[in-house]
C-alpha cells in the first residue's frame, strides 16, 4: 500500500516541512494539488499552531500534517493542539516523539518521524511509531550523512512499518527509484521551492534555477548540525571559520536570521539559502500543480522504458 491509500490522497507525495516556507497556504496548496502539505511550526507556541491549523483547514478539505520540531519547549501543548484538530498525519524531528503516541493515536493521527539512521529507526519502530521519513543527505537543510540511495532500502530491511523516501527526488525517474528500493512514496522539498505557489523571494527563485549539481555544501558538521545550503559568501565564510575552529557562538552569531534574509528579503549572498542536491534538475517556475502532476506523469512514462530496458535481457540464460 502506499501512501496515497493510506491518507486517501491523489499522488504518493509529502511535502517537506520547511522551514519559513511550509506555511498554513503552501500546505493546503500541496494538499489540492494532490500531494499531502505539511505546515512547518518551527519555533511557533500551541496558539500559533492551532491558528495555522484552521487556516489550512479554510483553504483545503483534503488531508494535511504538521512537522514539530522536539526541541521546542512548547512540543506538548503542540501536540495537544493537534490532537484536538484532528490532523491526518505529524513529522516529527529534533528529539523522541514517544511521549507523544498514545494520544496522537487516539486523535487518529499517523505519526512519521524523519530519520537518518537505521539505528533510530529501530528505537522509534518500538515506540509505536506508524511510519518513517527516510532522509538521505542530499537534501536541503538539517541533514544526515548516509545518501538516501543507501539509507532507504537498509530502513526498509530492518523496520516493518511503511517507509517514505526523501533526499534527491525532483523527477519521475527518482519516484521510481525510490519505490525500487521499498519506499511507500516521496516527500519532496527543492523542486517545490520553484512552485508559483512558494512564499519564497524570488532571489531565492533564481538561486536554485540557476544551482549546478555542486553549488551546495554542508556547514555545521563541527557544531553537531549540518545544514546542506547555497555556497553562497556565507556558507564560504561559515565553512572557513569551522576549519579555523572557531566556537559554536561564533558559528551561529554569522547564521542568525539566515534563513529569514533568504526567504523574505531574498538575501542569497549572506541569506541561508537551504536546497538539496537535486537543484541542479530543477529550472522552471511552474504552478505547483503542473510540479507533482508531471512529476507522477514522468514516473508512469519511465516505468515503460525501464520495462522496454528490461526486456532486452535474456532472462533465461539468468535463470541457468
């Protein structure tokens, strides 16, 4: 089953939580566009997070989730609210969710943490958890170090629950990679980024149609917290200053308001611009619903060249 049976949607599709960016529209945008929005809280209070709720809830009828981040001190009261809207599904990163399944649950509420370690997967499969994120490190921002080509068909081995792919996925051909290897469906962030839909600058815009395969890099690897963004000055200059051991303060004195300079002021030089590493693949503003509509359309397409591929082989002298 994937997961567009389990939550009754179109395409098979998550949109990333990010930050800023995944708002109360954006996500009720994705969610009539076929794929499943989820609205990024970030460092919003329980108020805040059951206004964006009702506001996604005016724009759509369809399912939408919630992302928290575990670390922030108003996770409970977070999670109270949802439970009380009845949201479909939550994403969780930055801690243990466990605290939080039995009454999630009993909302109905599906609960897929973002992960980047079989190890992790294993402990949260234990806790009840419905399903993963498996995110490679080609993705745009907080990342881990396994590639989403290694990372999802190890998790899908060692856990029994439903396992959504992300890092790298722009394109049909890598939906259909993704499923290859296990995965149940998609979460997509980059090739969003350029949806007509986005509430993005449109510096930020330009900055991933004119991103090559190698204009992102990872900072914050000696802090504990890498972050995948533009090599723009910024991220020349953080990485400099990690080489040169400067302290956590320093590090995070040169990246405060970072991503908000991108987002709303469309500061690319000295902004934290995060995308992933498929920006390279991404190129035209579209709507969002010409976005996941070709991105599915693409899959369907590569799947019968990939078969016309397969049949070239002679399977019987495989079977000898």
């Amino acid at each position: 089953m994937l997961i567009n049976e389990l939550f009754n949607i179109r395409y098979p599709i998550f949109q990333g939580a990010m930050a800023n960016i995944a708002t109360a529209e954006f996500a009720a945008a994705v969610s009539n566009a076929g794929g499943l929005g989820i609205i990024a809280t970030g460092a919003m209070d329980a108020m805040q997070t059951k206004e964006a709720i009702r506001t996604c809830k005016s724009f759509t009828d369809k399912p939408f989730g919630v992302n928290v981040m575990l670390m922030n001190p108003h996770s409970e009261d977070i999670m109270k609210v949802i439970c009380e809207e009845k949201v479909a599904l939550v994403t969780t990163g930055a801690g243990n969710p466990g605290p939080y399944i039995e009454m999630l649950k009993e909302s109905g509420c599906k609960i897929f943490p973002v992960v980047a370690s079989v190890a992790l997967a294993k402990r949260l499969e234990k806790a009840g958890v419905d399903g993963f994120i498996a995110e490679g490190t080609e993705s745009g921002g907080h990342v881990g170090e396994t590639t989403t080509m290694a990372l999802v068909p190890q998790i899908v081995e060692a856990v029994s629950v439903p396992v959504v792919a992300a890092g790298g996925i722009a394109n049909g051909s890598q939906l259909n990679a993704a499923l290859a290897l296990g995965a149940v469906g998609v979460q997509v962030g980059t090739c969003l980024l350029l949806a007509e839909d986005c509430p993005i600058h449109e510096a930020y815009k330009k900055a991933i149609q004119k991103a090559k395969d190698l204009d992102s890099v990872v900072t914050g690897r000696s802090a504990g917290v890498p972050v995948r963004v533009l090599k723009n000055q910024m991220a020349i200059t953080y990485l400099k200053l990690e080489h040169e051991g400067a302290s956590k303060e320093e590090l995070e004195k040169l990246t405060l308001g970072g991503l908000r300079k991108a987002v709303f002021e469309g500061d690319i030089r000295h902004g934290s611009v995060m995308m992933g590493q498929v920006a390279g693949l991404c190129k035209e503003i579209r709507p969002l619903q010409e976005i996941l509509d070709t991105l599915v359309q693409d899959a369907f397409a590569q799947q019968s060249e990939l078969l016309r591929k397969m049949q070239a082989i002679d399977y019987d002298q495989i079977k000898k």
